[in-house]
C-alpha cells in the first residue's frame, strides 16, 4: 500500500477495489502503446492507453477501403501488400478467451459505460460479440445489480463486462468519478472484488496503467535500481524524460529539480498534459503555448495534476487532402499506437494531424497502414 500511495497518489481511493480480472494472469489485458516517431526514424513511447478501445474495431476499415481504391487504380502491387493495422477480430477474440479461462458459465456481456457517457467504438464491440453469437449490450454501470454471487442487469446475469471508464480526480471538469462513486457502482466494485464476473479492462488498468506520470516513475532511481540494464537501456533510449507537475523535488538525468520551475525555464523543450484526462484534452506543446497559458498549466491543481515531459518532434509526410473542394497537399505529424492484447501484439493505429498533437479528438485522423511483404 505504502507503494501504491507513492506511485499512484490520486488513485488511493480506488486501491481496494483493484483485482486482476479473473481468468488472467496479468494486470492488463489490453492496451494501445503510443509512440512517437522522430525526423530521423527513432522510436519513442509516450504514454500508454489502456482504458480506451479507439482503434481496435474500426482501424482496419481506413486500410481496406484505402487498399479497395488503390488497387482500381493499380498503384499497389497485390501479392506484396499486406494491411498493417490493428486486427478486427483481436479484441473479440480476447475477451471470449479470458472468459474461457475464467470457469465463469458463459452469460451476457455487458459493455460498460459509467458518469462519463463514453460511447466511441462500444457499438462495434457490441456488433462484434453478437457476430460471435455471444448476448451483448451497453449498459450504464450504475444501473446493475450484484446478490452476491452473480451480477445482472435486469434480470440477465452477466459472465463478462468490457469496462469502458474513465476514472480521474473527483473534482475533475473532464473525466472522473465524483465523490460518492462507492453507492453508485458498488454493484460493479462488490461483483469485480469477489471474482464473480471476468473484467475487461481492471480498475488497474483504467486508473495506475492509465496515469500518464507512470512513465515518470521509470526514471525515480528507487525503480531504476530494481530494473535490469537491458530494462533500463530501453527506458533511457525510448521513454522521453516524464515527471509529474509536484510542490517538491523530481529526479532529472542525475540531479534532483523542482518540476515547477523547470517547466518554466525549458518551456520550449516540453509538453504538458494531464494525468488522467483523454482525447488530447488540455495536451499543450510548449513552444507553441502563450506565456499566460503556459503559467495557468503549470500552476498546482488539486483538480487536475499535470505531467511535463520532454518533447520529440514527430516525423512528418506529406498527405494529399481535401480542403474547399479541391485536393491539395499538406505536411502531417504522424504518431502511431501499438496494439497489444494479452501480451500479443496486434497491429498499428496510425494517426496523421496538422497539429503535432495528433489526437483524434482534436485535428488527427486515422490513416491506412500496409506493409510490403518480401525480402
């Protein structure tokens, strides 16, 4: 616990509802591991997101739709290509397999939203399960009933739940679960905490995994000193330098500094963001934030805790577009995202931006990924 509190410190109201999802061996069954990739080809991750399924049902259809137009115009050789984005079928798969190992009798799969009314990509997953013959539905989590052996919702017990939350601050204007979060979903917290139903993705998964400063903790030298060389080789070569915005010292490359000051003094070299937010809410590159802006960001809120870290510069590519009825061309920052579920690896999301912050849920969009087979 003394650790948890540490790492994770807006986490701690969350921490005795943290179970592994039964059936699994792991903390985390799924995530999207997002990288930058610089001017010059080098590889670096910036964050992971384990709590959103964005990419891992709809990506491919950017590919074959892409690939459906290139191949009437003969520009793709056909035997050579293949598509190179996240597998459809992956997440289906997975989550009838963690099912499968659980022992739980086969029931309905309930795709869980909460206070948030987060909805992007679940009807998909819905679609998905149901072509697998399985009974799905989204349901509102505080809307389902526990009698302490199995969880419904109505009248039908559920086997598995897809949990698509977003847990912040309680105080958050974004993303959270307000204070009184234990009454609302204490059917939900019992079922998880007493294994009687599989849960797709953890609460571990949505708030530890899902913090952005984790990344920060990878350079403390307490962790350091339990990493090994190759671990920490790959830390130094391909984690940017990440810490949380904190009244205090962090560890920078040798030294200990106060974050405040050098978020500051480097703004140039930075990003900030929050540490608990998505789609690119309130993400600010430093060289391109106004003073007053960049102050309001760096300043302590309980509301919202803010990590800084070292900016890379994404790889641009030039991108034919449609702007004012016509085609023109434009350079785009690329980032991508790989696709891991239960330890396996399942494909890119590749996302294009004017903005070098290329969320979706700001001027990103996906584009088609395929990859040339051969020597």
């Amino acid at each position: 616990r003394e650790s948890f509190d540490h790492y994770s410190p807006d986490h701690q109201r969350i921490f005795h509802y943290l179970r592994k999802s039964i059936g699994s061996e792991t903390w985390q069954l799924f995530s999207r591991y997002d990288v930058v990739v610089s001017p010059v080809g080098d590889i670096f991750f910036i964050e992971g997101n384990t709590g959103c399924p964005a990419g891992f049902m709809h990506a491919v259809d950017f590919s074959v739709e892409t690939r459906r137009v290139l191949d009437s115009l003969g520009i793709l050789p056909k035997d050579s290509i293949e598509l190179g984005m996240i597998r459809p079928d992956a997440l289906i798969e997975m989550i009838l397999d963690v099912e499968a190992r659980s022992g739980i009798e086969p029931a309905l799969i309930a795709i869980l939203t909460d206070e948030n009314n987060l909805k992007l990509e679940l009807d998909l997953i819905e679609a998905g399960l149901r072509a697998a013959r399985r009974q799905a539905r989204i349901i509102d989590a505080r809307s389902l009933t526990f009698d302490g052996k199995h969880l419904y919702h109505q009248r039908d017990r559920i086997s598995v739940i897809f949990n698509k939350l977003r847990i912040s601050t309680p105080q958050s204007s974004n993303h959270c679960w307000r204070d009184g979060f234990e009454d609302r979903y204490r059917a939900l917290l019992d079922a998880v905490r007493t294994g009687a139903v599989v849960s797709i993705n953890s609460l571990a998964s949505l708030t530890v995994a899902e913090d952005k400063g984790m990344l920060a903790h990878l350079h403390d030298p307490t962790l350091r000193a339990i990493l090994s060389p190759a671990e920490r080789d790959f830390v130094d070569e391909m984690i940017p330098w990440t810490a949380r915005l904190v009244a205090g010292k962090v560890f920078r490359r040798g030294d200990w500094i106060d974050p405040i000051d050098f978020a500051r003094t480097h703004r140039d070299s930075l990003v900030i963001k929050p540490a608990h937010e998505g789609r690119g809410f309130e993400v600010h590159i430093g060289r391109e934030t106004r003073d007053s802006d960049w102050r309001r960001l760096t300043t302590l809120n309980p509301a919202m805790p803010m990590v800084i870290q070292e900016f890379i510069e994404p790889m641009t590519l030039p991108v034919h577009c449609l702007r004012d009825g016509g085609i023109q061309r434009e350079q785009m920052h690329l980032t991508l995202a790989l696709a891991v579920l239960d330890g396996k690896y399942e494909g890119i999301l590749s996302r294009i931006s004017p903005s070098m912050v290329t969320n979706v849920g700001r001027q990103g969009f996906v584009q088609a990924v395929f990859i040339e087979n051969g020597d």
